[in-house]
C-alpha cells in the first residue's frame, strides 16, 4: 500500500502539487525518507526497517495522517472510496462541517474608509495593485454613456429655517451619469440674497440615523472619517427625489450633516425621463413604496415581522386587508412619532396598491401575504456602514443566507423583483410549506444562486431546514432567516464597538433527529475540529512518555541536521567559561531560542518547555550538553531518563549544607557549651 498526497491548487498560492510522492507512508514519523537532506547524522535511518507503514484501514474520515511531522486531516471521499470501503465493512462518514464555515481563501484585510479619495479607488488599491476591470465597473461605462447629458432638476427649500430663509429656493440637479448632485439658488430679486451656487457638485449621501444614534467619536458607527455620520446612510439615489420628500445631505468623507431639502417639484423633462426611463427606473410604483417604508421602519428599529405575526391570530401567514391597513398605519405612527427618518405616510390610493400586488384570493376572500412584503423590505432596507465595510472585504466572510440575501438584494435593486418565497410556493401547489429536493435546486437556479455556493453547500443548506427529517425543506423557516424583518435585532447586530467585523447569528430550526445522526465534527468548523483534535493528540491523554517521544522526534526533526546541532552546540560552548562541558535549564533554552531564531526553525515551544522541564528537576541542575543533545537527537527516551536521575543524584542542593548538624562539634563538647546562655 503506498500513499500519494496532492495539493489542491488554489488562485494566489504557489503551485506545490505534490506534498508527497507516490511511496509507502510510516506511521507517526518523523524522519525525511532515507535520511535525505542530512535530517539525522550519518544520512541512514535504522528504524526505517522496524516501522510499521500506514494501510488502507488506517484511512478513515475523521483521522488525522502524520506526513513526516505534518498532521493532515481526513475530511471527506468520494462515492466510489465510500462504495469500496463498505464492501470491506468500513463505514465511512465525512465530516458534516458547520454550514456557515467561510468558503474559499480568505481575502485580504482592507483598511476602512478615511474619507480621502473615493471608497472605490480605496478598496480597489487595497484588493490588488493593478485592479481588475470587473463587471460592476462594465455596467457603470454603459450606464454612463447612457444617460450621458442627461440632468434631472427639482424644486426644494430648506427644512427647519425661520425668517428669510423661509422662502428661499433652491435647483436640485441630479446627474444621471455620474450620481452627482448640484445644488443652486436662484437670486431674489430685493432680497439681500444674492444666489449662486450652494452646494459643489460631487456625491453625496443621504443622512440616516439608527433610532437617534448619530456617529461621533464616542459611537463609531456611520461610515465617515472617524466613524462619524448617521449610522444608516447611503449614497443619494435620483428616487430620493420624489414629490414631498424630505432629504438630508451628508458629506461622505467627514460624516457631517449638512442640511435639510423639501422637494416641491420638477420639471417636465424630470417627469418624462422618471416615467419613461426604465433603465434608469427600473423599480415600479409598489417597489418604491415599499423601500421609503423599509428605510422609515428599519431607522426606528422596529420588529416588523413580530407585530406582523402577532397580528396573524392563526398563525396562516395572511392577514385581512383592514388588518393590513390597520397594522400599517399604527407602525406608521410610532415610526412617525420617533421622527428618526422625515417620511410621510403612504396615501389611501398607494396603501390600496400594495394591498392588491401582496394580495391572495382564498375562500375568506382577499388576504395579504404580509411575508412578502417583509422580505421585499429587508431587500430595499438600508444596510449599515459596517455592513458595507464587512461587504468590502468580500464574499467569504458572509454565512450562506447572507450571500443569498445579497443576490436577492442586486435582483431587487436591477430589476425590481427579488420574490423568494413566491418562487418556493410555486413549487409547493398544496400549501403545505415543504418542497422536495430537485424543486428546492430549481428555484435556486432560477434566482442564480449557483454562482455562490456548491451543490454540497445547497444540499447542506437543504438539510439544516429540514424540520420534518424526511428530506423536505421548510421554505418559510430558510426565508425567514434570508430576510431578517426584525429590523431592531438587524441594526443591533452591526452596531456597537463589540460586534464590529462579526457575523450577526442569522439561522432557523435544525434537524430534530441531529442529535442521532450526528457525526464527528458536525456544527463545528474546520478550525475549531482541528484546534480540538490537535489539543486532544497532543496531550496523548496524560501519557509522558508518548509526549516526550514526540517532543524528542521534534526536536531532532529541527536540531538533528548537521549545521543546526553544530550551532547549538556553539551556543552552548560559549555558556561554559569553565570547560566543564554542562548547561543549565535557563542556557539550555536560550541557546535553543537562538538557534531557532537564527535558522528561522518551526519548533513548538510546548515540546521545548516539555524536555527542559522533564531533564532539568530545578533550574541548579546542570547537564553535559553532549550526553544530552546524543540522547534527544537519537529519540531514546531511555538513554534521557537515565541522565535525569544521575543529575539528580549527584546534584548537592548547596542551601542544605548549613543545615547539616555538626556532629564533631557535639562530641568535642558533649553537647553542653552555650555561648548564649549568660551563666
């Protein structure tokens, strides 16, 4: 049986493909094969004929190999190595990893944005030294060509200003090319205004605050310099603009808020392009809405989905349309009496709108799927400046439903329809809320979920929400955890110094019957199996000897080359100013530190600690450094047991002489004179 060990190649990594060559594996060895390289003295290795080799039986999921003083662990096989191990009666089960494990190699840290320049030149000279053209920068070239001269202008004036100011007005001009925006005041005639230009033309963002938590240096939250500004904020978008609205200007690079527009109008030609456009438009009416309530609910951190639930006395997921309008306007009101967002409450005619497009006929008559309408708000919501920054980073630091919950996001913002749960209920005529496997794969192909995850992810992903066993999936359960409607634990999870860069516990119901068929490593993620199973194999259940053994295979698998023990040796020479051929503890471990330090040598200070504290009883002991590096680099545990004891013996502990009696003293006087007695 002889063993081949191949590296995967990965993008960014040195091609390494072999880790070893096809050949017979010892078990737990330390030697090069055959001495190659000078790894002992002498170029033989003599236990070569007496160690036992590694066999197919020895293979199993979940064990680890030792490649020569590397610890590989066996994770999973394929079909036909399971098929082939069941016929010699071996059961092979992979390792059920945690789901939401990072994929992939870990992209590199980013620094956060520090308001110079723009976030895109930032992070694109942060990822690489010579950007790559990616499709979203494409996308923007065609955009900009385009909608190249076009301009949109609307009326506004100032909110919250008295006197004068009242009835000053100011030109809006949005540019659809480039997302700047313009703001100009046209002079007035007798006024003392003189007008001009009142704000540059650049990008700008959208001042959101969370529930009144503005960015300042005490609560880093917003996404300026410094982490200031509203802890929601966005870059400003030409549907902000819409007739009424309310829009408050922040500058991205230092977080301050700048001021406050009321939008009275627009010209035709705004009208036209807004109407006509849709590239530009590609959102309906309904989806619009639907977004000014998401931004107005997730600023007041308002659980929409609980209150939903709450009001859905049966549990069905449907409400009557006078309980739909009548839970509306009472989230309306407390989001409105908070006064965190300036929007204003949806009209009869627009609430009547939403009614009919979340709407299902049934045998009560018309109903509300409140569900999707939650899952289209959590798509349109405003994401934190921490999300964005965890976003930057890159994909691999997401779970699986965040991912999927960024696809649905792009789908929405493009095109205006990202229906999740519709898509699963179209799969499932009977209402029953379960899909079998080959619907559930046809709805992720359909929403271009391929492109983020694996099938085995899927299949992973479909077993987690698998809350009847039999090998369904609870589509409400997964979407639910897709789209967070509870828009107070949502924020909370990315604000605050003490969940920044972490993972915001997103998930549904496992298995009831994990529990039974759990295997090893299930719920954990490679690291946390390893750092397990490596604390497990180290400690080799309290037995010294096999710890010494390996400390010693260690040990001589860095010393044992011919160069390295010469410079060991030297560092130990220059310690012994008497010649007397002895080292204590403390030159011991210096001189091996030196060494490691100076050959850039991988040995664990565990096994060094471990063999200092083993040969040396006390820090007095002093050892012949000959006998002692001839009894670690030849990994005779024996040979270092018996230099132990013999140092221990002749060792004379030289605080303990003056407490010796003088027993010729109490011969000579009997005993009897006492210097300090005063007769």
């Amino acid at each position: 049986g002889v063993v081949e060990n191949k590296e995967v190649a990965a993008q960014g990594r040195h091609n390494f493909p072999n880790l070893l060559r096809r050949q017979k594996l010892p078990k737990n060895s330390f030697y090069v094969p055959n001495g190659i390289g000078g790894a002992i003295e002498g170029g033989k290795d003599d236990m070569r004929e007496d160690v036992e080799y590694v066999t197919w039986k020895d293979l199993i999921c979940g064990s680890s190999l030792n490649v020569y003083g590397r610890k590989v662990l066996l994770v999973s096989c394929d079909n036909t190595t399971i098929e082939w191990f069941a016929k010699q009666g071996i059961v092979q089960k992979p390792l059920k990893l945690s789901v939401e494990e990072t994929e992939g190699p870990a992209g590199p840290k980013v620094p956060a944005y520090n308001g110079y320049g723009s976030e895109d030149d930032l992070y694109a000279m942060g990822m690489s030294l010579e950007p790559a053209i990616i499709d979203r920068k494409l996308e923007d070239f065609a955009r900009f060509m385009r909608a190249k001269g076009k301009v949109l202008r609307f009326l506004a004036k100032l909110v919250g200003v008295s006197g004068q100011d009242k009835d000053r007005e100011f030109v809006i001009n949005y540019f659809l090319a480039t997302d700047q925006v313009s703001v100009y005041e046209p002079p007035i005639r007798n006024s003392g205004i003189v007008g001009g230009l009142f704000l540059g033309k650049g990008r700008y963002k959208k001042f959101i605050a969370a529930n009144g938590i503005d960015g300042e240096v005490e609560t880093p939250v917003g996404g300026g310099r410094g982490g200031r500004g509203g802890a929601l904020s966005r870059w400003i978008k030409p549907t902000d603009f819409f007739l009424n609205a309310q829009v408050t200007f922040e500058m991205p690079s230092t977080g301050s808020k700048l001021f406050t527009l009321h939008v009275k109008g627009y010209d035709d030609y705004t009208k036209k392009i807004m109407e006509s456009d849709k590239d530009e438009f590609p959102q309906s009416s309904t989806d619009l809405d639907v977004s000014r309530l998401s931004e107005k609910f997730t600023a007041t951190k308002l659980p929409i989905r609980t209150i939903f639930a709450e009001a859905d006395k049966f549990g069905k997921r449907l409400l009557t349309v006078d309980e739909f309008k009548t839970c509306i306007k009472a989230i309306e009101k407390e989001a409105t009496e908070a006064g965190t967002v300036k929007v204003y409450d949806l009209p009869d005619d627009e609430l009547n709108q939403i009614c009919v497009d979340f709407g299902v006929e049934t045998e009560e008559g018309m109903m509300v799927n409140y569900d999707d309408l939650v899952d289209l708000m959590v798509l349109a919501a405003p994401r934190t400046a921490r999300e964005y920054e965890r976003d930057r980073q890159g994909t691999f630091a997401f779970s699986v439903e965040e991912r999927m919950l960024k696809v649905m996001r792009t789908h929405f913002d493009s095109a205006g329809t990202a229906r999740l749960r519709s898509s699963f209920r179209e799969k499932d005529p009977d209402g029953s809320g379960y899909i079998d496997s080959e619907a559930y794969k046809t709805v992720l192909r359909k929403h271009k979920f391929h492109v983020i995850m694996t099938e085995r992810a899927a299949d992973a992903l479909r077993m987690q929400y698998d809350t009847n066993a039999d090998g369904t999936l609870d589509y409400n359960s997964m979407c639910d955890a897709i789209h967070p409607g509870d828009f107070d634990k949502y924020v909370d999870a990315y604000l605050g110094p003490k969940t920044y860069g972490e993972k915001p516990k997103i998930g549904g119901p496992k298995n009831p019957l994990a529990s039974t068929v759990k295997t090893a490593g299930e719920g954990l993620t490679t690291e946390e199996y390893l750092k397990k199973m490596n604390a497990t194999n180290f400690s080799f259940s309290g037995d010294l000897k096999k710890q010494l053994v390996r400390a010693f295979n260690s040990f001589s698998s860095c010393f044992a080359r011919h160069n390295r023990k010469k410079q060991l040796r030297k560092h130990m020479l220059a310690f012994d100013i008497y010649h007397l051929g002895t080292v204590t503890k403390a030159q011991f471990l210096s001189a091996i530190d030196d060494v490691t330090a100076e050959f850039f040598i991988d040995f664990d200070e565990r096994d060094r600690d471990l063999i200092a504290d083993y040969l040396f009883a006390n820090d007095e002991i002093k050892l012949d450094y000959e006998k002692l590096l001839d009894a670690i680099c030849s990994r005779d545990v024996k040979k270092a047991e018996a230099l132990r004891n013999a140092s221990m013996e002749s060792h004379v502990d030289i605080d303990k002489q003056f407490l010796v009696v003088d027993e010729q003293r109490a011969r000579d006087f009997g005993g009897t004179l006492n210097l300090f007695s005063g007769k």
